[in-house]
C-alpha cells in the first residue's frame, strides 16, 4: 500500500483521465521535455524485456545504460507491470 500521500494524490489524478487526449494533455504539462523522452523508453524496456530480449540488446538498441536495464528487470522479477503487455 502506497503511504506516500503526494504519490496517492497523483494516481487519484491519473485515474480520473478518461481519454488519450486529457491523458496527453495531462502528460505535456505535467512532465518536463527530458521526462517524456526517458519514461516511454522505460516502457520499451519493459515490453522488451517481456519479449525475452537480453538486457545488453536493450541497452545498445535504446541506447540506455545497462543500470537502467537493470532496474526495469528488477522491478519486473518483483511482480510489477502485470499490465503492460
């Protein structure tokens, strides 16, 4: 369970998005430019992952640091993103 009340706030905020249009909306003003570089490429280690992909592969083909790489596979061997396909 998440204690964090800013973090609970924000997932209260995400939730409420209805359409990809409010969710863009939302993304562009919320996030610095940097930040919506690096977090789609965190989901395309996750994808990537996922599909079986060594962690080096990823790294070169996104061009990222394999402590990155690294990270998403931790979080993925604790059971997170059940979601993401």
């Amino acid at each position: 369970m998440i204690r964090d009340k800013k973090l609970r706030d924000l997932i209260d905020q995400l939730l409420k998005i209805k359409t990809q249009e409010e969710m863009e909306d939302f993304l562009l003003g919320i996030l610095t430019p940097k930040e919506r570089e690096e977090i789609p490429v965190r989901l395309q280690i996750v994808k990537m992952l996922r599909n079986g992909i060594t962690q080096h592969e990823i790294a070169e083909s996104l061009g990222v640091g394999i402590a990155t790489v690294t990270r998403g596979s931790r979080e993925l061997h604790k059971g997170r993103f059940k979601v993401v396909n």
